[in-house]
C-alpha cells in the first residue's frame, strides 16, 4: 500500500534540517532585503542539538501509530519564530549550494542552464515546507478535499510564478546578480512544461493557482507525458511535428514518489468467485508512479500538489532469456508497452493500436487517482472506515469526458474491493463526482467502441451495462409507456450504450408496446391464381418501393417469394461465376442495412453518474440544457449549473506585465486588486485623464518592443511597433475560423494592391497580424490552414510596396511563454468562432484583462466580456447562435448567395499569387450546398462581409488614439468578473462542498 509523501518531513525540525543543508537558513539572515511574509520557517539556532522530541504518523498499512524520532529539541522548538528574514545572501547561498551539491552540470562553470537548475531547487526547497505543512495540516483536521481530474495541465514556467507567489522576486533578482545572472536571463532557461495543447490544460493550471491562493484544500491530478504533444516547427511545407524536449534536462520542480504506486490492470477476464463476487483476473499489469508538482497560493503559506502519474511495468517483465536470445524487441515488450502509456499527450487515434493506448491514457488516470484518494480516505479515517461518508470528505471533478471512467472505476473499487453493495456504491459515487462539460462539438463528445472496451476493461464494460439498465428503468418510470415513439426517443438520446440491444428485462415489455405494422392489401383479383394461393405472406409497407401503393396490405403469395431451381441458371463456366437469374419478375427484397456501430457514450455517462453538470459559459451552459443534454436537463434540472471560466490575475497581468500592474495599483491605491480583481472596476473613474492615458500608452508600447525582438528572433521578420498589433493565438481548428482572419487579410492585401500610395495610407491603419497555434498532427484541413497563413505571410511580408503597412507572422510552437510575451503587446484580438461552438474561451480574458480590445461573434465567453466591457468597447459582427442552424438549411438548399467580396478574395488565392501550393480542396471546402468536407459548414462565407465591415470600424477607431486607449482601460477595467478566484468560490460552494483552510 502507498505511504503518504507528508508523513515523515512534517515536522518543524525536518523543515529546518532541509533549509540548513540547502543554505537557505544560515549566515546573513535579517541583514538586508525583503521579508518573506508566506514561508512556513523556522529561525536556525546554532547550537548543539541534544534532546529529541516524537511526533506520530498514521501507517497506510495499518491502523497503528508509529513514533518517529525528530532530531530538533523541545526548547529550540519553543523558542523558534514563525517567520524569518529570507535575503538575498541566504538565497544566494543556497543556489551556491544546489549548483554544487545537486548537480545536473559539470563544476567547471555556472553557466545560464545550471544556474537555472540551482534556482529553481533552491526555490523547490522553500515550496517543500509550506508544502508538507499544508498537507500535515489537512491530515489532522480531516476536511474535505476536492480532486481535479484533467488529461491537461497547461502550467508554463514555474520559476517566476512561484517565487512571485512567494514575494520574492526582488531578493532572487539581487541573488542571482551578485552571482553574476540577470533573473529574466535564468528565468528563460525553463522550458514550458508539456502537459496541455489548449484551454482546457490552461484552465486547469488556473484553477491550481486559484485553489492554492483560496486556500482551499485540494489537488490536482494528471498524466506526465514525456514528449507532450509536440514541438511545431514551421517550414516551406508548413506544419511539422517532433517530439517535445521539455524533460531531456531533467524536471527541478518535481518529486518522483517512488513509494506511491498503484497496479493498474488491462484486458483479462471477470470470473465469480466462491464468494459470489465478481473478480476481474489475468491480463496485464502496469504499475503507476506518483510524480508531485508542488502548487504555491500568492501570498499565503498553503501550498498544493499537482500529481502527475507516470507508468512502467515492473523489472521481472523484462524478459531476460528472450533479450540473450537476441530478441531484444520482444523482452522489452511489456516495459515498452508500459512505459508509451505516458509518451504523447493524445495520440493519433485513427489506428486501433491508438485508439487503445487513448483508453489506457484515460484509464491510467482515473484509477491510479482513485486508488490514491481512497487510500487518503481510509488513512484519515483510522480504524473505522465509514464509507457512506466517502462523498463527506471526497470531490471528484471531471475536466472534460476524458476521466469519464472515475465512475464505473469507483463502482469496481467499492463493490468488488470494499465489498459494498451495488446499492451503496451507486449512492456513494454520484455523490461524489461531478462533470464540466467543454464543447457542444459531437466529435468531442467522446463515443468509445464498446468491442474496444470490452476487450481492453471486461468488468467496467459489465459496470456500465448496469448502470444502462438502472437508467433505462429510471426513463420507464419517468415517461410511462403508453407514448411508444416518446419512450423510443429518449432511450436513443438517453441511453449509455448506443446501438446496443435492451436487457432482457425490457425486451419482452418492448415487444409488447411496439405498435404492429400497418400492411397494405392489393385486391386479390390483381393477384395470379388467386384461388390457388398457398397462405399469404405479409410484407411490412416500409419495405415496398411505390409508397402510393402503401395503404393497404400486400398479400404476396408466399410461393413467388421462393427461388426455384429451375428459374436459376447454371454457374458461367468460363469465369466461374455464380449467376442467379430468376425466369420471371420477382419481388426485390430491400438491401440490408449495415449494422450501427455499438458504442458507449461517455458524456451521457457523465451525466448520469455524477450529481453536478456545468458548462463554462453563460451562453455555452444555455446550449448544453437546451440541445446537447436537453432529455437530461428535462429529467434532472437540478443536476445543471453554469460556472464561466476565469483565469488567474498573477500569471496573466501581475507577473507578465509589471508595467501595466505597476500602474493599475497606482491609480487604484492598492495591490489588492490581484487577489480581488472588482477592484479593477475602479479604473473606471480615470478612463479620459491624459496622465492615466500617456502611461498607459508607454506601457503597451514598451511591451510590443518586446514582441518585436521575440519575433525577429523566432520568425526572422522585422515588424514596426507604431503598427497595430492584431493578435489571434489558439488551437487550430476550423470552428475557431482563422480561415476567416486569414481570408479577411488577403482582402485587405488585395485592395492595397490595388490603390495608389497615398491611398493605401490614407485608408487602412499600419497592421501587424500575428498567428500563433497548433493544428492536431491528423487534421489535414487545420494543417492547410497553417500552410495558408504562412504563405500568405511569405509573400505579403515581402512586397515592398506594402513595406509596415502589412506584415503577417506565425509564431512557431506557440505556447504559454509565448502568450505571456504576445498577450500583454496585444491591441486587437480575433475571437470569431462560428457562434454556438465555442464553450468559452479564456484567451479572451486575458487579452481583455491586458487592455487589449476584441473583435468577436457572440460565442462562448464573448458574450459575458462584452456586456462586461461595454457594448461600446467590443467589436461585433457575424451570424448569431440561434441563426446557425436556419443558415446551414438554407445553405443546403441552394439558397445562400455569396458575398461579391469573398468570391474576389477566393478568385485571388487561387490565382497563384501566394505560391505554387494548390490550395483547391481548402478552398472548396467554403463552396458547394452539401457534402462532407464542404458547403461551408463554419460559414466564413457568411460572415465575411460583416467581418469586413466591422474591421473598417476597428480602422476608423485606432485612427483615434485617444479613444482606443479609452476603450483598453475599459476592457481591463470591465475583466474583474474572469478571475480564476471567482470561478472556484463558485464550485466550492455549488458544486464541491468545501471550504478554506488557512494555514496561520
């Protein structure tokens, strides 16, 4: 059984012992430089250690107290102080330390890479203390915990975060100069961690943050995926993918657990025991590892855990006579098979070997989560174990689908393991466990092969075959079954196995509801020998090809039905086909239909198993009760919520735009708008003086100096800071609608073309338009959009007709590092996804939160910023949600006219101006009324015209400097409602149940 991580360092003496040894506590404390006011230390008294004291720990692998000794003394514990003085000197005494005595570089020198590594464990040490006090304190008090389950944790860089969460940047600045390194210079030694693709994993690192800050007890729970999804390097061809490099050096923020492991089982089979249970035997075993990423609050001592599993099989599956046989491939098969689990963050599904290792994936985390909460439970209970408490002290929250097996996984648990009745595991894990819902994309709504699942979780697959059928009764009992059709309609929306026959305890009921077909007669006088007719078969209506004959039942002799053999011809003997020809007319049978893929859906899953449904935006939780759960929503009302998304204030403008902070807390009076952002609502009071304006100007220019710098260096390209900096930086995908930003520029370039000079200058405003993102390596149509861009970019960035006028850049790799340099450089933002199929969005809280203006439809959170900000202050245009579905039935019906500006801006990509590329299929996916992979279901070539108008607007307004900057202040003063804060306040009080515990 695993050990808890806290149970022998949580001590005061232990934290001690580890500042000594790291340098952290020794010469030049309380000599100069700031006060660390949330580090949980104690004073270092320097003199011989000589009595010990004892402290108690609970064992996992039983119930009895051990007595640990601690080699601290009971008077130096009565006189240590609470706090001390962490200066520049202690720091750089322990970064002395780490360089030399935690080595990861050669000792000759102490260049940028190692000093990076010395820092960032000098700083880890410091975490390790509030970390284990954080944690020593949940354990005596036995509160409540919420866990946080997410395939993705988008973290970036951890050094600057964390030492400004700790308020100690300054004295880490001076430590590092006097050892000859500027900390902005050590700090880009870090690479990104590559543990997320999109919002999803950046949401979740912002709740982490937000849950530390809050104080609220509670962790985070992931995969740690060694080469992430990958590393983007743009080329002549476009995208290309190669794996991320981001742990090659080694992970200083993390702490493998090696005592923290949990067996995680595949395929085999379920057999009953003797003692009626079932048991699910054989198969494959992998073991998981518990790696921790300690979180730290801003300005609070409560430190949090991020535990990222990693997986391996163990050493006696290497098979040791194969590999000294010389098949080295075949003994390292099972450590290989393991060990891929954790490689790539989704990988490529089309295959079914990738489809299988996507459901291990989703596996591996929920059960090793699992088994590590409950082993937390029963630690902290002692001896009396009451699991009908379990939901008391537990929250599981579901980021997404991708966890979706926590249920039937916390089913098998507490029936086959605990030996709870199915009864009392239902009622514990809905209870439990709660669901987000993402996306109203079907694609997304994850639909997993029930073969597959069979195959690969035999017990889980007979879990979730009863959990179908409880819910099948819960539908009879709700809708009756006098309506066959309603009843028939809510089984398909409703079930979770799709496709899937009914029990055998609802198939005799169906059969007797389902209303007999109604046959058509033809009169007998049209029928041949009529007199003579052997008994009649009846032939279903839906079966007969002239539908004007379906009135009345046909009766066809039941003998014209039967093949004779002497109205079949003998087989060809010169090709030796069978060639079966009937003499005279018969009646053609109808082709049978292929059967229906069998599949379990795992959001009806979701929804289902857990007591909370949430969506992340007001518009986005409207859709989910009205379309995509509305027959649920009907059923369970109570179980929907909305929660709008919301983003961290430290990473996203206190720590990547000093400047601009520096400034907020200035006007406002205080720093208190970081950790209460309603405060920024006072901006407002200042948005016309001159004074808060030219300051505010400064900043942004001094921040787009830097995007020029980052883009000459990654892109090669010189842009102009007076330009407008327009920024769109997201996943690539064709919902997201860069076609649309891109197509919109190839307008703007083409009229530019076609005008004088002065012309140009007169009438358009000097642009700089940045992408940034990456496109799935599998989706083809999102990897010509990045081919586009870059093309378009190429050609445009060269002419020197246009020169400043007009530069496109693709940021190659973009990710957290990037956006937090791009972001606070920003003026417009592109947020124009087709309206309805964006959840929310949280770049555009940042790039508001950052004063930067948006241009948008009214989708996801777009719609909540803009009443937020001001009507005023967001530039609208497109389709709305509630139009979508008209459009594309008109589209459908040939009845859409095109815009005489998109055909123009069409005709001119495909004249070759921006290269030899054939960009017809990416084209022709905007043309046609019908068909896959066309018809323009995203509608760019709806809103083109309105998107082209509302950018003459944005035109018209940047032309006016004083108003654009009275339109930034306002967006970053209209932001205070996206706090990651106010969204987990949210969820802990309507969802998780818990509350803060602070640490003092």
């Amino acid at each position: 059984m695993a050990v808890s991580q806290f149970s022998a360092a949580t001590s005061t003496g232990r934290s001690e012992a580890l500042l000594i040894r790291s340098g952290l506590l020794g010469g030049g404390l309380g000599s100069r430089g700031s006060k660390s006011k949330v580090l949980l230390m104690r004073t270092w008294i320097s003199r011989p250690v000589t009595v010990r004291r004892s402290f108690s720990v609970n064992s996992v692998s039983s119930d009895s107290n051990q007595t640990l000794k601690d080699p601290i003394t009971q008077e130096e514990a009565s006189t240590a102080h609470s706090s001390f003085t962490l200066d520049a000197a202690s720091i750089a005494s322990s970064i002395k330390y780490h360089a030399e005595f935690t080595p990861l570089f050669s000792p000759e020198r102490f260049e940028l890479p190692k000093a990076f590594f010395a820092t960032a464990q000098s700083v880890r040490d410091a975490l390790i203390i509030n970390w284990n006090a954080t944690y020593d304190y949940y354990e005596k008090l036995n509160v409540k915990q919420a866990y946080y389950l997410s395939m993705e944790f988008l973290q970036g860089r951890a050094l600057l975060n964390a030492i400004g969460n700790l308020e100690l940047t300054g004295a880490y600045a001076e430590a590092l100069r006097n050892l000859g390194h500027k900390l902005e210079h050590v700090a880009i030694q870090e690479p990104d961690a590559a543990l997320g693709n999109g919002g999803l994993g950046r949401l979740a690192s912002c709740f982490l943050d937000s849950l530390a800050t809050l104080n609220y007890p509670a962790w985070g729970y992931g995969l740690r995926y060694k080469y992430g999804l990958f590393k983007q390097r743009i080329t002549k061809d476009g995208q290309e993918e190669v794996a991320e490099d981001w742990l090659e050096m080694g992970n200083p923020w993390e702490i493998v657990r090696n005592d923290v492991s949990y067996p995680v089982k595949f395929y085999g089979k379920v057999a009953s025991g003797s003692d009626g249970k079932r048991h699910w035997i054989g198969g494959e075993d992998i073991k998981a590892v518990a790696c921790d990423v300690p979180i730290p609050g801003y300005k609070t001592k409560t430190t949090i855990n991020l535990r990222l599993w990693s997986t391996k099989a163990l050493s006696e599956d290497f098979d040791l006579y194969a590999f000294n046989a010389g098949e080295h491939t075949k003994a390292y098969e099972a450590l290989a098979n393991a060990e891929k689990i954790c490689y790539i963050l989704y990988p490529g599904d089309e295959s079914m070997e990738g489809k299988i290792l996507r459901l291990k994936q989703q596996y591996t985390l929920c059960s090793a989560s699992l088994q590590d909460i409950i082993a937390r439970f029963e630690r902290r209970s002692g001896a009396n174990v009451r699991w009908e408490e379990f939901p008391e002290k537990v929250a599981v929250q579901m980021n997404d689908t991708h966890p979706t097996l926590c249920i039937p996984e916390l089913m098998r648990i507490l029936i086959d393991l605990k030996g709870l009745s199915w009864k009392e595991a239902w009622n514990i894990t809905q209870r439990t466990v709660a669901y987000t819902n993402h996306t109203v994309l079907p694609e997304a709504l994850e639909k997993w092969s029930l073969e597959l699942m069979q195959k690969l979780l035999p017990r889980h697959v007979e879990i979730i075959e009863m959990i179908d059928e409880e819910l099948i009764h819960t539908i009879i009992s709700e809708y009756g079954t006098e309506d066959y059709e309603l009843l028939e309609k809510k089984l398909k929306e409703m079930r979770i196995l799709e496709n899937v026959d009914l029990p055998s305890a609802f198939a005799d009921l169906f059969v007797k509801l389902k209303p007999k077909e109604s046959p058509v007669v033809v009169p007998s006088e049209e029928l041949e020998n009529s007199e003579d007719a052997v008994d009649p078969v009846v032939v279903p209506s839906e079966e007969l090809e002239n539908s004007e004959d379906t009135v009345d039942p046909v009766v066809v002799p039941s003998e014209e039905l039967e093949i004779s053999e002497d109205a079949v011809e003998p087989i060809d003997e010169e090709d030796g086909s069978e060639k079966k020809v009937t003499q005279e007319t018969k009646m053609e049978l109808p082709e049978p239909v292929p059967e229906p893929p069998k599949r379990v859906h795992m959001a009806n899953l979701c929804v289902v198993g857990g007591h909370a449904v949430n969506g992340v935006a007001e518009i986005h939780s409207e859709i989910v009760k009205d379309e995509v759960f509305n027959a649920f929503f009907k059923l369970w009302p109570e179980k929907f919520q909305n929660k709008t998304n919301g983003v961290t204030p430290r990473r996203w403008i206190h720590f990547c735009n000093p400047e601009l902070s520096k400034i907020i807390t200035d006007w406002i009076g205080s720093e208190d708008w970081v950790l209460n952002t309603e405060k920024l609502a006072e901006l407002r009071k200042f948005t016309d003086n001159e004074d808060l304006q030219t300051q505010w100007r400064a900043a942004k220019r001094n921040n787009k100096l830097k995007v020029v710098s980052f883009l000459k260096e990654r892109t090669g390209y010189s842009v102009s800071p007076d330009a407008m900096f327009d920024i769109q930086v997201k996943r690539i995908h064709e919902y997201k609608r860069q076609l649309l930003n891109i197509l919109g520029i190839v307008y703007r370039y083409k009229k530019m073309k076609e005008m004088s000079v002065a012309e140009r200058k007169s009438k358009f405003v000097p642009r700089v338009c940045i992408f940034g993102g990456k496109a799935f390596s599998t989706y083809v149509q999102a990897k010509r959009i990045v081919k586009f861009i870059t093309d378009v970019g190429a050609t445009v960035n060269h002419d020197p007709e246009i020169g400043d006028l007009l530069k496109v850049v693709f940021v190659p790799d973009y990710n957290v590092s990037a956006a937090e340099l791009l972001i606070p450089a920003s003026e417009l933002s592109q947020h124009i996804s087709t309206a309805g199929m964006e959840a929310s969005g949280t770049s555009n809280m940042k790039f508001a939160m950052n004063g930067c203006i948006l241009i948008g439809t009214l989708d996801g959170a777009n719609v909540e910023i803009r009443q937020e900000v001001g009507v005023e202050n967001f530039f609208l245009f497109g389709a709305k949600a509630h139009e979508i579905a008209g459009l594309r039935k008109q589209r459908a019906e040939g009845k859409f006219v095109p815009d005489p500006r998109f055909e123009e801006v069409k005709e001119f990509v495909r004249s070759g101006v921006f290269g030899s590329y054939n960009y017809d299929e990416l084209i022709g996916s905007l043309e046609g009324n019908e068909g896959f992979g066309c018809a323009d279901y995203f509608l760019v070539g709806k809103d083109f015209p309105s998107y082209m108008e509302c950018q003459e607007k944005v035109d018209e307004a940047y032309g006016d400097q004083k108003r654009w900057t009275r339109m930034s202040i306002l967006n970053t003063a209209g932001s205070y409602k996206f706090s990651s804060d106010r969204t987990i306040h949210e969820y802990a009080k309507d969802i998780w149940n818990i509350e803060p515990v602070k640490l003092l």
